[in-house]
C-alpha cells in the first residue's frame, strides 16, 4: 500500500476552557478535535464538512502546525511532523500551504502584490533572487492575472481577485497539500464558479492534493474525490463523494444533504429533515454520541441506551465507507422530518 | 389582493454633482399570505430595496422616487410621525446578524417588552404575557425563562427566533426579511426557513425575502425578482423561473451554482465580477459580462418584455437566445 501523502492518527487538540472553576482546580477543558484518524493521498481532494464549531478549521490549523495538538500523530510522506517547530519545520510548511476564507484580511495592505508573492519565495530560498520578478509573473499567470497586478496593492482588486492572489501565493513554491479553508464563501455566486475552476485546474495540472474545508456540500461535491463530515470535533463520516451523496450512512449527513438540496427542488422530494435543537457547546459535550441529541434516527429507533452512553468509534462498512454509528446503513432510508421547529 | 405595491421605485445617492441610482425603477406587488424572493449578489441594491420598504432610508444623501404603497397608504410620501406608527407594526423587518441587532446589555424580555409597548396601549404584566407567548410561538425552549437572559447566552439560531418573535409579536401584514440565514449554520437555517413558512401560512403575513441564496428562494418564494445592478432583470414565478430562465445573468447564476444532483467537470462562471455603484456600464448593466451583447445593449436600457405567463425579463437579445438555446 502506498505511504499516504499525510496521515492523521488519533489527533487531539484541547483548550483551556472558560467555563467557572476554584481557583486551585485545573480549567476544564475544550475539547476541539477529539481522535481524528484522517488520510489524504497524492494528489487526492478531500472534503471536509461541518458547522459552525464542529473543529473543520481547527483541523486545519493543526495540520499546518498553527495550533499545537494534544495528542496523536500527524505524518507527511511518512514523516513525523507533530512535533516538529521552528526552522525544521520548514521544509513541510513549504509542502503545505494554506488559503484563508477572507481574502481581504490576509493579503498585506501595505505590500505590493509582487512582495506578496515574493515573500514565499524568499523565506524558503527556493530560487535564485534575480529569477524572481519572472517568477511572480509567471505565477500571476498560472491564476489568471496579468503580470501588470504585481506592482499595485490588494485594496485595487475584487474579491475574487484577491483570492486568486492569495492561491498564487499558496502555490508559489510547489506545495504537495493545499489546505483552502472556505475559500469562495466570502465571494458572490458568479466569482465562486471562477475561483473553483482555478482549483480544479491547479489539481489537474500540478497534481496538487486538496484539504478543502466547506460548509457549502454542492461546492464539496463539486471538488471533491472524497468527503469527511465533522461534528462537534469529531468525524462522523467518510465516504466516496458520489455515494455519500447519495446514499449517505450517518444520520447526520443524511440531514445535512437533505438540508442541501433545495434549489430544483421538485414537489412530491422527500420531506427535508430537520433537526431539532442547536448544536450543543463544546464546553457541554453530549456524553456517548454526541449527536444523539439532535439525532432522528436515535428518536425513531425509540433512544437506545447505547447511543446516549458509548462513544461509537468510525467504523468501516462492507463497502468500505466508514461511519461512527451504532445503526450502520439505516439512516439511507427516507427519513421523516422532526416535528418540532 | 395586493398588499404592497410598488411602482417605479428608485434610491439615488447624491454626491456634490454626481448622481448614482442604487434602484432604479423597480415595480412589484406582493400579496397577503405570499412569499416574493428578490434575488442578487452584493452591490445589487437588494438590502436596498428591504430598507426602502421598511422606510428606513432617511438620509440627505438619498433621494427615493416612485411610489412604495402598502394597502393604498404611500410610505414614501407619508409624514414620519404616520410613518413611524406604521414601522414596527404594519410591517416588520429582520435582518441577517441578529447578533447586532440585539441589545447586548438589555434582557430579551426588556427588548420584546419595549417594542411592544412603542406601539401599544398595554400594561406591563399583559407585555410580559405576549411577549412569552411570541417566544413560544417561535419554538423557544422555555419561553419565560429565556425572557431573563441576554443575547451573548442565546445560540445564533436562538437570536434569530427571538428577532422573529419580536418582529411578529404586533401581527404585522408585511414581514421583510433580508438575509435572514445567511449567518446561520445549514441545519438551523432549515429550522428558521421551516419557521417563517409556518408564520406565512397561520398568520397570513406577507413575506419579502432578500436573500443572495438561490436554494433558498426556491424553497420559499412564490415570486422571485432577479435583481443585477439596481435593476430587476428577470422577474416571475419561482419554480417557472428557475426552471427556464432567459435573462443571461439568470441563466448565468444558475449555471456557476454547483449542484448535488449532478456532477459537472466544470462549472460556467460569468466572467468579470458585479459593477460598483459609481461605476455602472451604460445600457444594460450586464452588457460586459454577457456572451450575447451587442452594440444596442451598450446603447440602451431594455425594458422588460413578458416571455412566458407573468414572467417577464428585461434583454434585448431574447429571440438569439432562444434560437441558440
């Protein structure tokens, strides 16, 4: 089998919590990623989904080193590099780069776009400085721009824009994983389709691997070989694209693309399901699966005790997906919507 | 019968000199109990139009023109004491952050209470009684308790009920809503949409919807109005609409939009980005994006032509479309 490309096992990551405490007594702990076991292959475009606090930016922030994990591993071409920090930790930033939601925070207003793009370049002393200049151009290019934007500054440019600057800067120095963090969520309907066709092409053409983070499924279903679903931390689901979508095994996605599938929406479509509640706070993690308390299928197999006392762990199915449910396949089935709104 | 009826209605913002139409000649009806989407990416003017409506546009620098009537009553020229007994109460507005539109440092129940009490004669007690009523009605776990609590205790979900059951607590005819889940996480939006929709069918309300979000739309909207640049560009029954659209920026929005049913190597994005305010083509504003424009779009506004039944859009080059199509 081949050395996946970066592999994670049983990551963690903990804060201190908020929440009252004695003054002597340890803080309670904030639990943001609790044992991600994740791989992504060469070349590979995963998904990752989830809500608002369900860990998917954390995750990505720990892979890139950003925030420091608790426990666990974290390999890249079989390297260790969880523990790896400063100066060493330099050839696996130059192999994994990332790109923020909002591209109007994170290009330097003060810096022109071609010190943007130089700046990678410079830090990891990849070429030679007099091969530079050509070398933004060039990048420029591979986006979409005109060499002209390398002397003028990010407050002249659009959205959309912006964000190709950004992926230009990503890109600059050959990464293996690009992690994009929500990158068209910022962006009007009409750019969006501009900026995932930039990825799309990008993967084709440099063999790039992809973390792309999203709470938009049809953007995921779009990009992706591959989907991983997060809930409060915690990865519910991985599967294929096409058969998550379709068929997908964890009730909680199965609410999440009934939730999705609005537009064309014929009538005589199953009745969306709707969950109840609100994502409960990490600081109050619901004991045994987290999600039984929002959970259709737990209310609908009338709350078996083991979903509200034993932790399911992501298991493999026959057809090779992996699900963290005690009900495996049956939340496939139609469902029936909540009654309560 | 019609509830709000607008007709030709424009917001201009003045500058010394220079003069910037943010709508520019907008005509619309909804009817009580229906739902009217209105449809566009930032800088269109749909927030606009909500604030139009809602006559919350006071400002030296904006001109409005046209007529907004409400039951006959025209708001635009209506004297602000009338006006102001009308807001609140006739109609009512919620908006996309409820984080910020709440008073951080007042209690829910103190906010409900207050409004309710601008506009009616009622003691306190009776206030209170309404006031946990509303919040019942809008699906709030433990009504009388969440009167005690603050806005930074509530969920984002929990926040926009509380706007809803603010909003809806004085029985308005017209509720607008712009943005209204936008901010809120997949799930809870299907909560809240599932929500507004039930207020629409038991209290007869009149909904408008602003919203950037197609899915939505077609999920709520009997109407939808398709708004580029300050311009209605396509208007007509949602499903009929969205099915076979024919202003290119119809078409164009829907084909950049991924969608789960089918899986598409790449997707159609319109190319260039939105104009902005001060810097709208002449004729038709979509002229520099559309792969269909000729010399008389740049020369000249289109008007909006009936295509099929009610719906109508506003291109000059709908025949070479159809042909090509």
């Amino acid at each position: 089998m081949t050395t996946p490309l970066l592999e994670l096992r049983d990551l963690s990551v903990t804060y201190p919590g908020t929440a009252a405490h004695g003054l002597f007594e340890k803080p309670p702990v904030f639990k943001a990623l609790d044992g991600i076991n994740l791989t992504v292959m060469a070349r590979e475009a995963l998904g990752l989904i989830g809500e608002s606090g369900s860990g998917k930016t954390t995750l990505g922030r720990a892979i890139m080193g950003l925030v420091p994990a608790s426990t666990g591993q974290m390999t890249l071409n079989g390297q260790p590099i969880t523990a790896v920090h400063g100066a060493a930790r330099l050839p696996f930033a130059r192999a994994v780069q990332l790109v923020f939601q909002v591209p109007y925070a994170s290009l330097h207003p003060r810096q022109t776009i071609g010190q943007t793009l130089m700046e990678p370049l410079k830090i990891h002393g990849s070429i030679p400085p007099a091969d530079m200049p050509a070398r933004v151009n060039a990048l420029l290019e591979r986006v979409g721009l005109t060499p002209n934007f390398a002397r003028r500054y990010p407050q002249h440019f659009s959205g959309g824009q912006r964000q190709r600057i950004a992926i230009a800067r990503a890109i600059a120095n050959d990464p293996a994983l690009l992690i994009a963090d929500e990158p068209v969520s910022a962006l009007d309907v009409s750019v969006q389709a501009q900026i995932l066709n930039l990825l799309a092409d990008l993967r084709r053409d440099q063999g790039l691997a992809m973390l792309f983070i999203s709470h938009d499924l049809s953007v995921v279903h779009h990009l992706c070989d591959r989907i991983a679903v997060m809930y409060l931390g915690r990865i519910v689901e991985i599967a294929p694209t096409g058969a998550m979508v379709s068929r997908p095994a964890h009730p909680y996605t199965a609410a999440l693309m009934s939730a999705a599938r609005r537009l064309h929406a014929k009538p005589g479509a199953p009745v969306p399901v709707i969950l109840s509640g609100d994502v409960p706070s990490h600081a109050a993690i619901p004991p045994g699966c987290a999600f039984h308390t929002r959970c259709w299928l737990y209310q609908k197999k009338g709350r078996p005790a083991r979903c509200h006392s034993e932790k399911p762990a992501l298991s493999v199915l026959p057809d090779g997906r992996q699900s963290a449910c005690f009900f495996p396949g049956e939340a496939q089935t139609p469902a029936l919507p909540m009654a309560s709104v | 019968m019609t509830l709000l009826d607008v007709k030709d209605m424009t917001v201009s913002v003045h500058a010394g000199a220079r003069t910037a139409p943010i709508i520019d000649g907008l005509t619309f009806q909804i009817k009580a109990g229906q739902c009217l989407g209105i449809v566009g990416e930032s800088g269109s003017g749909k927030s606009s139009v909500a604030l139009a409506v809602m006559g919350l546009l006071n400002n030296d620098a904006l001109r409005i023109g046209g007529t907004i009537e409400l039951d006959g009553t025209d708001l635009v020229t209506l004297p602000s004491a009338q006006l102001r007994a009308r807001q609140g109460s006739d109609i009512a507005m919620i908006f996309q952050d409820p984080a910020s539109s709440l008073n951080p440092v007042q209690r829910i129940g103190a906010q409900i209470i207050e409004s309710l009490r601008a506009h009616r004669r009622i003691s306190r007690s009776d206030a209170t009684r309404l006031a946990v009523e509303a919040l019942g009605r809008v699906g709030m776990p433990d009504p009388a308790g969440m009167m005690r609590r603050y806005a930074h205790q509530l969920s984002g979900g929990q926040r926009q009920r509380v706007m809803i059951a603010m909003a809806v607590i004085l029985k308005p005819r017209l509720l607008v809503a712009d943005e209204p889940t936008t901010a809120l996480d997949l799930t809870i939006q299907a909560q809240i949409l599932a929500l507004l929709k039930q207020l629409v069918r038991d209290t007869g309300m009149a909904l408008m919807l602003i919203t950037h979000d197609l899915g939505v739309v077609a999920e709520m909207a009997d109407d939808l109005i398709v708004l580029y640049a300050g311009r209605a560009v396509e208007a007509g029954p949602t499903a009929q609409v969205l099915d076979h659209p024919r202003h290119p920026y119809t078409i164009g929005l829907l084909a950049a939009h991924p969608v789960l049913e089918t899986r598409q190597d790449r997707l159609t994005p319109i190319p260039g980005t939105p104009p902005r305010l001060w810097h709208r083509p002449m004729g038709c504003a979509f002229h520099p994006r559309c792969k269909w424009a000729q010399d008389a779009c740049r020369a000249g506004v289109p008007a909006a032509q009936l295509v099929r039944g009610t719906q109508t859009a506003a291109c000059l080059r709908l025949d070479a479309m159809q042909v090509s199509a």
